[in-house]
C-alpha cells in the first residue's frame, strides 16, 4: 500500500471532569476519530487516515484535530463539523477558516 497522503490527528485525550484544562473527550466514547473514519469510507477517500491522538496540547481550544503534512490546526470540533472538514479540506483542499485554531 503507498503511504498516505494527508493525516488527521484527532484528539481523545481524556481527562477528570472538572479539570481545568478541559479536555477533547471526556466521555472517551471516541466519536469523533470515528466520525471521520466514517466521512471518509463513505466518500471513497483512501489515501488519508484518520488518527487517534493523545493530548495536543490545545486543550482549551479543543476538541482539537490537526491536519498533517498540512498543518492546518482545527479547534473546537464537533461531529456536525466533520462532513465540512472532509468534503472542504481533505477533498476540496480548502481549510474551514472558521475552525481554524486561533493563536
């Protein structure tokens, strides 16, 4: 198989509720690395991966997802945000500008 084209590395990093920083999935259900596995069966996309990730260290910016060799830093996704990023970026190679993480 060839090496992949582009990376997502979407983070499930969980932590006690309450914490300060906040955390990607603190229900650890991984729905998210889910949902973009999902997206991009569906499309037929088989040159990308849709990575697990630990902690990104954008815990307050988060749930936080990153594109790679791209990097393109996403904050704040949700499962409604996915078909977006998948159908825009990963296919259209148009970052979703207001996802994208602030500095």
């Amino acid at each position: 198989m060839p090496p992949f084209d582009k990376h997502l590395f979407i983070c499930c990093n969980r932590r006690e509720p309450g914490h300060r920083r906040g955390s990607c999935d603190p229900h650890g259900t991984e729905m998210l690395q889910k949902a973009f596995k999902k997206a991009l069966a569906e499309r037929g996309v088989k040159r990308v991966r849709a990575n697990k990730s630990g902690c990104l260290d954008q815990c307050e910016k988060g749930p936080s997802v990153v594109v790679y060799p791209d990097t393109v830093w996403y904050g704040g996704v949700t499962e409604a945000d996915v078909n977006e990023i998948v159908d825009e970026h990963i296919i259209g190679g148009r970052p979703v500008t207001r996802l994208l993480m602030k500095e």
